[in-house]
C-alpha cells in the first residue's frame, strides 16, 4: 500500500493521514500497456498496391486453385531494367532492357513500355475481352530511387493495354494491376 501525508489540518491537533489504494491504478495502468502492445503495428510491409481503375475487385476471375498466375517482376537495377516473369518460385523467362538517363521533369522509358508489351503477349494468360482478371507485375526498386523515375516505371508498364468487355461496351485498360516493393 501507498500512503500521503497531507500535513495536519488547521487548528487540529492531529496530523491527517490518507491511504492511496495503488493497486486500482496499476490495474489501470496494465490495462492501457496491454491494449497499446495489442494495437501495434508489429510489421510495416514496404509494399504499395496501386490499380488501373478496372472495373470491380482487382482480379474478379475465378480463382481455381491449384493454378498458380504468372507474375511480372520488373528490377530497376543499375543502368538497365530486368524483366523477370515468375509462376510460383519457377521462373519462366527473364530478359534485360538498358535504362536510359533522364535529363528533365519528366521521364518516359519507352524502350521498358515496348518490351514489357512484347513479354506480356508473350506470356500473359488474360488476352481475351471477356476475361475481366489483370496480369500481375511487381516493380522492385531501391528506396533512394526518385519519384519521377518510380513514376516512369509506373508509366510504362501502365502503356500496355488491351480491349476489356464492361457490360455494355469494350474499353481500352491497363492489362497490369501494379504492386511496388521497395528494398
């Protein structure tokens, strides 16, 4: 137990002494350390899902299982990009495209969008307008990369689209829905 003094009272002849249950405030104190450890973000992944704005949920096919998709992984390293696709841990082809420097605002790698096109009609399992699922492509960048270089990743592997049938009329998207991982 926990005591206070609070000194004598005026023109009293005893002093006035008060005991603090301190175990209420321990509980207290217990409670609120337990609700902050289980609130806590214990992993902060370095992933960043972006869309094409497709019509419904990211890839609305069927899921049939057993059946693992081919996935893009596109690597911005030094001085070129490198074109990885992946079914599984199986990687399927791999191909390189030289990185061109930038000079102002803004960066277009269209050598990167013309090969990233030319692999995706290559490999890619969702060709027909019916098919509403979108190919998978992950770009794998440094942390220090700038902005306008994740951008121009972006831009490019974007650039590839194909005819989607919504229900009433065929549009033109993006056959890719982009996720980033940084390292």
């Amino acid at each position: 137990m926990a005591g206070v003094d609070v000194g004598g009272g005026a023109g009293s002849k005893r002093a006035v002494n008060s005991d603090i249950n301190m175990i209420p405030f321990i509980d207290l104190l217990m409670v609120t350390i337990a609700f902050l450890l289980i609130t806590a973000v214990w992993v902060s992944f370095s992933r960043l899902n972006a869309n094409a704005e497709i019509p419904g949920p990211p890839n609305p096919g069927p899921v049939v299982p057993g059946k693992v998709e081919k996935v893009l992984h596109v690597h911005a390293v030094e001085g070129a990009f490198s074109l990885v696709w992946k079914q599984g841990a199986t990687v399927v082809s791999e191909s390189r495209v030289p990185r061109p420097e930038q000079q102002g605002d803004l960066v277009k790698y269209s050598d990167l969008a013309q090969k990233v096109a030319e692999e995706w009609k290559v490999q890619s399992g969702h060709q027909d307008p019916s098919d509403k699922a979108t190919d998978l492509a992950v770009l794998h960048m440094d942390n220090r990369m700038s902005f306008r270089d994740v951008v121009g990743m972006i831009d490019a592997v974007y650039e590839t689209q194909r005819d989607f049938r919504t229900s009433a009329e065929l549009r033109r998207l993006p056959v890719f829905n982009v996720t980033m991982s940084a390292r």
